[in-house]
C-alpha cells in the first residue's frame, strides 16, 4: 500500500482551475519528484496534500486514511511536513525559535531538545547561528532551516518545494545531499523542483503536470532524457 494516494483530485484557486483530477502515488521510502512549467499546478498539489488547500473533488489518502478534509495541523501530527517555496521561515525569530515552532504539535520536550540538538548536527552552520535571526541569513542557510524545521516534526512525509530556488550551484549541491541523506535515514519525500534534470537524477519516479493535469509518469532514470519532459518543463 502506498503511503500517499492522490485520487483524481482538483483544486481551485478562485474561479481558476489549478490541478483537475490527477493522481499519483509514493511509495514509503521513495523519492518522487513532480515536474512541469510555471503554473502546472506544482505547489497546488503540495498544498492540497499539507492541507493548506482544499480540494474540490478527489481523494487524499496517506497510510491508509482519508486525510482530503482534516485540518492542517492534524496533518502535520500524522506525520505530513511541508518545506515551502521560498523557505519562508520567521525572519524576526532566532534559528533556535524557527526549530522549536517546528515542533509545536509535539509534547515530547525532552526528545524535542534532542532532535533540535541533532539538526544541528546535520545542519552545522545552523548550530552556529541558532541565535541569530532567521532572516539575516543567507538564502541556502534558509533553505537549511526551512528543511530542518519540517524535519523537526519527525515526518513521514516531506513535503519539498523548490529547494534550490535561488541558490548558487555549490550549495544546490549541498542541500540535494541533505535531501538524499533524509531519504536514506527513512524518510519518504515528495518534491518539487525547478531542475528537472537534478530532480530526476535524486528522485525514484517522476510525474509530469502540464496546465494543471498529469501527463504522464515513469522511472526518473528513463525521463531524465525524454524530450517530452523537456517540452513540458518548457511549456512548448
């Protein structure tokens, strides 16, 4: 059984259509990259799987349950965290508050204080900065804090969009490193990034959008050269 089942979902922004009656699965352990132009409907579909938007029609399914109307924060307690575009973290609170808040649905004080000490482990140049502000650091150290902060919710599935967005090459690298080294440690993920090619070459499987419906899906290994992603991540 999937730990993800999306079913024939649609989801609107307003009078506008932003994903209609997709599906698309992820297996416990996987890397799954979603792909497609600007506007496919990437981040709806992420949104829609974190709750922060409802669906019009369709089935969310993760670990065997229907989570299509539960409240965010009810997804994030069964195990679902999400990385957003743009990092997005609390730019006027401390590294050491962004992890804390990332773990707001936990109880466990003592196994939290253990957890924020071991992204600090992970996440070296965090630990030097835990109490500077979130927002005067450098845009890769973000996206450092914005993967540990969902990480600090002790996921099954995270949720990633766009990590490298803006980032110089050498530190893509280096984050795509941590993407991979989560995944290795047991952690399920489903990603949405702007370099098909990167995301194809850490990634199990692959789904393409184009304007808001699923095209097609197969081994990241044998689309990584398919020209018909070419033309969908072009948007010709």
């Amino acid at each position: 059984m999937a730990l993800l089942e999306i079913e024939r979902l649609s989801v609107n922004y307003g009078a506008i259509q932003a994903i209609r009656d997709i599906s698309l699965s992820v297996e416990e352990g996987e890397v799954v990259t979603l792909i497609g132009a600007n506007g496919a409907g990437k981040t709806t579909t992420l949104r829609a799987v974190s709750r922060m938007m409802r669906p019009v029609s369709g089935r969310i399914m993760f670990a065997g349950r229907d989570i299509t109307r539960i409240p965010a924060d009810e997804a994030v307690r069964i195990g679902i965290a999400q990385s957003p575009e743009g990092r997005q973290v609390l730019a006027r609170q401390s590294v050491q508050d962004n992890l804390e808040l990332g773990a707001y649905t936990r109880r466990d004080a003592a196994e939290v204080k253990g957890d924020i000490s071991r992204m600090y482990e992970r996440f070296p140049r965090l630990g030097e900065r835990r109490h500077q502000l979130a927002g005067t650091l450098s845009g890769g150290e973000q996206q450092m804090l914005a993967i540990a902060r969902a990480m600090m919710s002790r996921p099954r599935l995270l949720l990633l969009d766009e990590p490298s967005l803006g980032l110089a090459p050498i530190i893509v690298r280096e984050i795509f490193s941590i993407i991979r080294e989560l995944n290795e440690q047991g952690t399920t993920i489903l990603l949405v990034e702007q370099n098909a090619k990167l995301a194809m070459n850490s990634s199990n499987r692959t789904y393409v959008l184009e304007a808001g419906q699923m095209t097609f899906t197969g081994q990241s290994a044998q689309l990584v050269n398919d020209e018909r992603v070419l033309h969908a991540y072009l948007g010709g």
